[in-house]
C-alpha cells in the first residue's frame, strides 16, 4: 500500500494547520510511529481525500482496525470471564465497539482536531460526527497493528478501553438499553416502555431528546440521532427503576442490568452528541 506523508500546508478548511507532527496525538495513543506516513493515512477522511487528488483515504485501515480492536476486546473478555456463556461475552463485546462507544473514546483523546477532512465535512460538524470519530479510530487501530505488530496494537487498545472493559464487565456501560429496559418490563409484569421524541436545531446538526415511560418510572436522554437519544432514555429509566427498589438483581438476573445500581447518567447522556454511524 503506498503512502504519503504530508507536511504542512495551507489546508485551514478541513485540516490541521501542523500536518508533519502528530506528536501530541502519539502521546495519547501511547505509540510513536516508525513509519509516520501510516498516521498520516489513517487521519485522512475520504471527504479530504477526494478534495486532493483522490489519494488514499483511511478506509482500508479502517477495515482492518475494525477486526483487529474485534479480536483484542474478545479475547480480554474470554480471559477476564471464563464462567460467562458466549452470548454475555458477545453482547458485552458489542458495548464496547459499537459507533458510539468508539466516537467517545475518540472524543477523549481529541481525535477530531487531527482527522483531515473536506472543506464541506469540516463545516458541518464533521470533527464530532460519531461515524468519522470511529472510524478514524479504527484507522489508528489499524495503523498501529501495521507499524507495531499486535502487540503494539494490544498496547494501545488496553491504554484506551481498560476502563471501559472494565465497567461493562459489571455493567457501568450499557449501549443496548432499549432491550434491556424492555425486558426489565416485562419482568415486573408491566406495559413495554413508551418513548416520545422532540428535535431542535438546524438540519446539519440535529440535536433530539427521548423522554420515556415504564412501570411509572421514567427517563430522559439526548443525542444526535433518535437512537442514540432513545439509548440515554432508557439507561436512565433503567437506573430510575433500580435505585427505586421495585427491581432487584434476583429479579433481574446476574447480566449488566441487573448490576447496575447507580442512578447517575452516562457521561454520553450530556456530552455533545455525535452524528449516526455510516
């Protein structure tokens, strides 16, 4: 695969006005790059790319940082809960590499102010987007393993998901709680939940609000698209019914609902929201 590694230039629409150092970024990776022109591709969008010559955008690393964070998140999970059957393993592995838990780890470690993208892209919102936030970081993932091996992928993967592996593990992190929240439900013999959704904004940067209703609790959350904004509803309506005693962890099982006590919403429940990923 040939790259390119650029320095810097008079791309102040849709790139970063220092190019031939990513240092800072290297830094919070926890991996300094042999071969730079690997990082330099892996923050191209495709958006910059077709803007400049049609050179190479970051898809293809893209693709294989998506397998290779795959493979690394499953076998942390295999080794840290040998008595949990596949189907826990695979949904807890779901909650750590779906769009929206990839975009906040890319948010924490300021992954957008270095992705190169189009000037169009660039000012609509594209730096907090949650699909190019992901994907740019399944690009450096994919970088990483090319430049260091999986070792050096192993490295930065536990740098950037220790946390969080750890908290889905006792059920901190819940992505999936819509069907969660049903289910708790109809384990307490009441209606399936009811959602209302509102919408404010411009077109380009849409912010919705879900509010639901179940089992006379309730819960309210926002976000970027409807889903993510049901998702917020519904982990706090969750914590709501737990805090409240009506549920306990017999009723609800040994899974990530049931070990969820806390009442206080997910740092994604208001921080800025993110954009669908495509």
């Amino acid at each position: 695969m040939p790259l390119t590694t650029s320095t810097v230039g008079s791309d102040s629409d849709g790139g970063p006005v220092d190019t031939g150092s990513h240092r800072d970024l290297e830094l919070r990776l926890g991996h300094r790059f042999s071969d730079p022109g690997l990082l330099e591709l892996a923050l191209r969008h495709r958006s910059w790319c077709a803007e400049n010559g049609g050179v190479l955008s970051n898809e293809r690393l893209e693709f294989l940082g998506d397998a290779v964070l795959g493979v690394i998140v499953t076998d942390c999970l295999y080794r840290a809960q040998p008595e949990r059957a596949e189907g826990v393993l695979a949904r807890c592995r779901a909650e750590l590499v779906n769009a929206v838990a990839l975009a906040s780890v890319a948010r924490e470690i300021d992954l957008g102010a270095s992705i190169r993208l189009g000037r169009g892209e660039n000012q609509t919102g594209g730096r907090n987007k949650t699909s190019i936030l992901a994907d740019a970081l399944e690009a450096l993932i994919g970088a990483v393993h090319i430049d260091g091996g999986i070792v050096a992928a192993t490295t930065v993967v536990d740098r950037l998901f220790a946390g969080r592996i750890e908290s889905v593990l006792f059920g901190a992190i819940d992505s999936d709680s819509k069907s969660r929240l049903q289910e708790l439900a109809a384990r307490l013999g009441g209606d399936p939940p009811r959602y209302r959704i509102t919408e404010e904004g411009p077109e380009h940067a849409k912010v919705f609000t879900a509010e639901v209703e179940v089992a006379g609790a309730s819960g309210c959350g926002r976000g970027r698209t409807k889903k993510e904004a049901e998702q917020a509803a519904a982990r706090n309506a969750a914590a709501a019914l737990l805090a409240r005693g009506e549920a306990s962890d017999d009723q609800t099982g040994s899974g990530p609902l049931g070990a969820t006590r806390s009442t206080t919403p997910s740092p994604e429940d208001h921080a800025q929201p993110g954009g669908p990923h495509a």
